[in-house]
C-alpha cells in the first residue's frame, strides 16, 4: 500500500513552503486576525485557558471553519499530490502568527504555537489526503474527501486559531502536524524520517478522525486503536498454474472471520460490535486474497490485517501451509505495518476530560478495533504517548452510511468542525499546564 510498509519500525511499549494559494482562491482570514498578523489581545486576564474562553473565541470562527472545510472538500488530492490543502494551510496558521515549515515528508505542514507561560510542549496531528477511487465503497471514479480528512485539517487549523487568539493565556506549545499521505500508510514514516519535530520536543501527541456516531458524540480508544497491515505473494508455476491459484486464492479468503459492511445494516452493526466489550470484534482477521485470471505464472496476492497484532505469525504459518499444499512459494518481503495502539493512561484522562466538558453521555469508549482501516498515527504513536478519538459526524435523522468513512454516502455533518475544535483546544490547552 506504501513505502512506509517497507520501514522496520521500533515498537513503544503502550497499553498502560509558500502562502500563496494554488488552484484558487480562499476567502481572508477571519477578521479576528484584522491588524497584524499576529495574534489579538483581547484584553482578558491571564487566567489559564478554560473551556468559556475557548468557546467565545471558537464561536467566532465557527462559520469561517465550514467554508474552509467547504473549500478543501471541493479540491481533494491524493496521497502525495496535497500541494494545494498545504498552502491553504500554511497561508491560515501564518495569518494566525505561528512559526510554519512546510515541505515536511513530502507536503506536510508543521506550526509551532508558543504561549506566553512556560510549559510542556504538546502536538496534534491532522490529515489532509483525499481517498482515492480504488479505495472507496460505492463511490465514484474520481478522488474524494470520503474519509474526512477535510474536516480533520479544518479542525486542526480551528484549533491552533483558537488558542493564537488565547496565546496570551496560553502555556507551553502545540506543535501542530498536518500530515501528507495518510490513506497510503506513507506521510508519517516520511514526516518522521524528515525530522518532523525538529527544534521542538513534543511530550505527546493528539489527533481526532471522523467516525458513524451520532454528531457531538466522542468515542475515546484507552488500551484499544486499529490494526495493521501485512502483505504477501504466493507464486505459482506449470501449466495450470491460473487455476491452482484461484483456488489457493478462494481458500485463503475462507481464512478471514470478517467481510467489509455492505448495508446500512451491517454499518450498523460494526457500530454495535466495536462498542462491545469482549464482543465479536475481540479477535478476528480481515483477508483479501487475489489470483490473476490469465495463464501463465500466476500470483496470488494477498493483504490481511489481524486482531491482536500477535497473530501475524500464525496467520503467515497459515498462508504458508496453503501454498505448499498448491506447490506455491510464499514470499512476505516486509515486516507487517504496526497496529495503531492507543496508551490506556492518557485515554481515559481524555475520556475524563471529555466527560466533564461535553457530558458523559456524549463520551463512549471504543472496545474492538474497526477491521477493515489501518491508520499510520500508529507511527506516531510509536514515539510519544498519546489519543486518537473519534470524532462524530452523523447528523440527526441521517443514516449511518453518510457517517461511514470510504462510502461513497459520506456527508458528514458540519457541525462536528465546532465540537472538534472546541474539545481538542481544551484538551490541548490542559495538556500544556500538566
């Protein structure tokens, strides 16, 4: 799926550049940056940044953030190609006064905020690519923004305007990360290896990601995240090679416990089951076996990911044993691409936080990976400790197909770029004084 697949990637034990626009034009900043392009002082004491100060700036900024959304979502790029959303961007957190670098593994965008007080140094991550046509359910033939990442870079920017406009309360740093090439499992090995913090040291790090719940809705992931990746490729020779694959590749697809939703119904019911504690979702496997269907020598490829993590090693024994009874020579020429595992210390003081700021009726926590998405903040998380939350994005009377992400029905509801930020800069504003 990437390059990134190709990186041996050292495992941390958790569980406990220009401003200029490219391709058109956006509206001005908010007038709240009128001025300067620094940030505004408001005259307010400097009282630590709380949740009714956070509020009055982010209602101020509410309608601006859709139309960026708005805007983003009419220019998707693929992995690698994010040129435009880059400089749409840079151009917003510059306006806001951050120290910006851009060009960062490719087109990431990274911006300092620093307070006026000492304190720890924090990060987010948002990602800014679109989902390609090869990797959407029901879609269509061209690149979209089915998967959010529009909404993710508009929070993130909402945010770090947000708290620019509150820096005079604000203590320590938000480095903020907006990352390249998220959906080919690529942007965060390449920001990585191009010193994606450099001058900067991050105690930890956040990101949020678009999911089928109600909208205003949290759903925190302590002790739990996302699978990984492996791929293989079993070669097959002789005369009827073809058809000795395509049954080793029908045999290997009987391996899998789980097939991608197909209905409203059964997006529904992933929504039940990833939300049930030691439900159906607690172990499983989710393979795709392919065989060419011309003769010759054939090739059976293959692509699973796993629940837990440690069953790579009996899943490959598995594909293994297949291929031999075929004749085949099994080849996996990478290590499998983490599992995205979520520190169960700063989850549940996120599930605190979240519960005393939105409610607790509107904080769930996640009990089964989703099977069928992998996510490079693995990467990420790897480094630093850290959350990944699910963002709601289902409005009300809507069905769950248009909160589902890579379905060709995602339309998310708008309002969820308000929830986001104003959960997130809190958050982040408290992780800074801790």
């Amino acid at each position: 799926m990437s390059n990134s697949e190709r990186l041996r990637v050292s495992r941390r034990a958790v569980l406990g550049g220009a401003a200029a626009l490219l391709g058109g034009g956006l509206a001005p900043p908010p007038a709240a940056w009128a001025g300067g392009p620094g940030p505004r002082r408001d005259g307010s004491t400097r009282r630590p940044v709380d949740r009714k100060s956070v509020d009055a700036v982010a209602s101020r900024l509410d309608r601006d953030l859709v139309e960026l959304r708005r805007d983003i979502h009419r220019h998707p790029e693929t992995a690698g190609t994010e040129r435009r959303t880059a400089a749409v961007v840079a151009r917003r957190l510059r306006a806001a006064g951050l120290d910006v670098r851009t060009g960062v593994g490719g087109h990431g965008v990274v911006a300092v905020l620093t307070g006026a007080r000492p304190g720890r140094t924090v990060a987010y991550r948002a990602d800014m690519d679109a989902v390609p046509p090869g990797d959407q359910f029901g879609g269509g033939p061209l690149p979209a923004h089915l998967c959010g990442h529009d909404v993710h870079t508009t929070v993130g920017v909402g945010v770090a305007e947000v708290l620019a406009l509150l820096r005079d309360r604000l203590t320590g740093s938000v480095v903020f990360v907006f990352q390249p090439a998220e959906e080919a499992l690529a942007g965060a090995a390449a920001m990585l290896d191009d010193d994606v913090f450099a001058g900067v040291r991050p105690a930890e790090i956040h990101a949020l990601h678009c999911g089928p719940f109600p909208v205003g809705q949290f759903v925190v992931t302590p002790g739990c995240g996302l699978p990984g990746q492996d791929r293989g490729v079993v070669t097959l020779t002789g005369p009827d090679a073809t058809a000795r694959a395509q049954r080793l590749a029908a045999e290997i697809n009987v391996l899998g416990t789980v097939t991608p939703p197909a209905t409203p119904a059964d997006i529904e019911r992933l929504v039940a089951d990833i939300l049930t504690p030691n439900g159906p979702l607690a172990e499983f496997v989710f393979i795709r076996a392919e065989a060419p269907d011309a003769e010759g020598p054939a090739e059976v490829r293959i692509s699973y990911r796993c629940w837990p993590e440690h069953r790579y090693p009996e899943i490959r024994a598995q594909v293994r044993r297949l291929a031999r009874s075929y004749g085949g020579a099994v080849s996996f020429p990478n290590d499998p691409f983490p599992a995205m595992l979520c520190p169960e210390q700063e989850g549940l003081a996120l599930r605190s936080y979240l519960r005393q700021s939105v409610g607790h009726a509107r904080v769930r926590t996640l009990q089964a990976p989703v099977p069928f998405n992998g996510e490079d903040f693995a990467l990420f998380l790897d480094r630093l400790p850290g959350t990944y939350t699910f963002l709601g994005v289902q409005a009300p009377g809507a069905g769950v197909e248009t909160s589902a992400p890579h379905f060709g029905t995602f339309d998310p509801d708008e309002r969820a770029i308000g929830y986001g930020v104003r959960a997130m800069a809190g958050w982040l504003a408290g992780r800074t004084r801790t």
